[in-house]
C-alpha cells in the first residue's frame, strides 16, 4: 500500500473505515494499537489473517544483549516429543493440547465441505473462511504455547540444550515398496500410520519453540545450542551403556546394565543436556582455541602438539558422557 499512512494493528471494527482520506486528503488507515512500540520503528508490515488485519512494527528498542544470566552456571537440556511436548532435564514437563478431539472432528467436517464445492464459487469462499477460522485458534495456541514456554526456559537457564533435529526429514512421506512379483502392484510399507506420526510432529511446532527460545534468549544472556540426538533415548545417563533394549516403552527406561530406571524422556533430556555442557565447554588452561592437527606435513612432533592440545581442550572429567556420533 505505497503512500498509506498507518496509525496503529487493524481490527474487525476499523475495516469499515479503511482505508480513508484525510481531510488533506492523504490516504490514511485507523488501527488499534495492542502495545506500546518502545523504540524507533524501522519499517511496518501489514498482513491479513482471515477476516483480520494486522500491522507488524519492527522497532529499535536499543535493549543490549546482557553480558551475565541471572542465574549464572544454570544449565537444561530439553527433548521434544509427542507424548509430552517439552521435557526437561530437571523432571519437568510443558505440555498442552492444541486441538481437542471436537475441533479435530469439527475441522474434518469443514475440509470435507470444502472439498465438495466448486473452485471460484461463492460456497467455496465461506467454507474456506470458516475452516480459516477454526484452524486458526489451533495455530494461535501453538503460538502461544511457545512464547510462554520459551519465556521459562530463557529465564531459569544460563544455558539451554536442543537436539538438532531435522524435522523436514522426519515428517517425509514412506517411499512405495513395489511388488517384485506383480508389476504395477505395490507391498504394504506402513504409510497410514507414519502419516498419524508427521501429524502428531507438525501439531507439536518443535522447531517453533527452539526459534521463540532464541528470541527471547536476546533479552536474558542464555545460550541456546544444539547437539546431535543420536543414541539420546538409548543410552543410560548413569552408567552410559547404549542399549535399544533399555527403552522398553515410550515413557519407561530401565537400563539393561544398572537397573537404572526413569522416565525415558527425562533420560533423554539428561543426555541432551551432557553432550550440551561437553561441547559448550571453555577450552582447559593453556590450550589453544581452534587447535588442531596441520594439514601440511611438518614433522611428527608437531603433529602430536597438536593433536594432544585439541583434546586437552575439549575433554572434560566430569563431563563425559554419551557418544558424540
């Protein structure tokens, strides 16, 4: 909208009004400001969610990044699931349910609805808008879910442990399995229920609370790194044997080597947040940062320098933990 003058986010009241002219005649648009700005704006965008209209304002509020956390050396590694959402290291767990069993039913009637109409139809425009609308509070919920969750999590730790996980990958559909015997035939390959499981994966929104994690980790001085979730659930925190047997359940661990046992979530997240403290670890005294072997040939000695000063500076007694693979 080139040369319209915003004065505030568009409500459902306001569209009656816009856009409008000014008694100078300048093209202007009446909205209702949710909060204060804070800052300096930079630029404004302006969006459409449904029936509604918003106005996005990015703004300088000059906030510095605080050099220290509030609660120094506070540390917890966080595995995302299905079962539970977020579990913490310390036993904790956010957890909510985005859509009821009713809404789900409700927004299949709808998609079904939608399906039956004509495209460019009058009837396909209002089933569109009302299936808009109620998946639109489902999103909205995830939305906020995540603010808040990251919001306690940026505020209690110093540091805070994901696993590095490709969602992209882990919601891709089954390949087909043809059938060597019959052409153009195919063999059962599991498609229907690992379609339930990329649903239950997107509704989740991992990848929105590491990102609302981040942002809010500007504000707070915490540390968000990632780690790779290999062997996490199948590997014991107290003794580290890997083991696939040890996880007997979704939510049981009982180690096959210790009898350890616990939730296999909180397990998982105490491995994530292991590795998290092995890799964030400073560098021992008297090691060179960024040492490593050379790659041009000077001599055995000066190899082995630099091998032992690269060790030196990530190993850790008391940090040894699961295998980084």
């Amino acid at each position: 909208m080139p040369g319209l003058r915003l004065l505030g986010a568009l409500d459902r009241r306001s569209r009656a009004r816009t856009p409008g002219f000014s008694h100078g005649g300048e093209p202007f648009c009446r909205i209702r400001l949710t909060r204060p700005l804070g800052g300096r704006v930079k630029n404004a965008t302006v969006s459409q969610d449904g029936p509604h209209w918003y106005v996005s304002f990015l703004v300088e509020d000059g906030v510095v990044t605080p050099q220290r956390h509030d609660k120094p050396g506070s540390a917890v590694g966080v595995d995302r699931g299905v079962a539970k959402v977020v579990t913490r290291s310390d036993g904790l767990f956010h957890h909510q349910v985005f859509a009821r069993g009713r809404e789900v039913e409700h927004a299949a009637t709808l998609q079904r609805r939608l399906a039956r109409t004509r495209k460019g139809s009058a009837r396909r425009k209002h089933a569109a808008a009302k299936l808009g609308k109620a998946l639109a509070k489902v999103r909205r919920r995830r939305a906020d879910f995540a603010a808040k969750t990251a919001h306690t999590l940026a505020t209690s730790f110093e540091l805070i442990v994901f696993e590095a996980l490709a969602t992209t990958n882990m919601t891709a559909a089954v390949a087909p399995r043809p059938d060597p015997e019959q052409s153009g035939a195919f063999l059962p390959n599991g498609a229907a229920s690992k379609s339930g499981l990329n649903r239950s994966i997107l509704d989740r929104g991992w990848h929105r609370i590491e990102l609302a994690t981040r942002s809010k980790a500007r504000y707070t001085g915490t540390h968000v790194i990632t780690v790779n979730p290999a062997y996490t659930s199948q590997t014991c925190n107290v003794c580290t044997v890997v083991d696939r047997k040890s996880r007997q359940s979704q939510a049981v661990f009982r180690c096959t080597s210790c009898g350890h046992t616990e939730h296999a979530d909180v397990n998982a997240a105490k491995n994530i947040l292991t590795a998290g403290r092995a890799e964030h670890a400073p560098p021992g005294p008297g090691a060179r940062a960024g040492a490593r072997k050379p790659r041009n040939r000077v001599g055995r000695k000066a190899n082995r320098q630099a091998t032992a000063a690269q060790g030196h500076a990530t190993a850790s007694p008391e940090l040894a933990g699961i295998p980084l693979l």
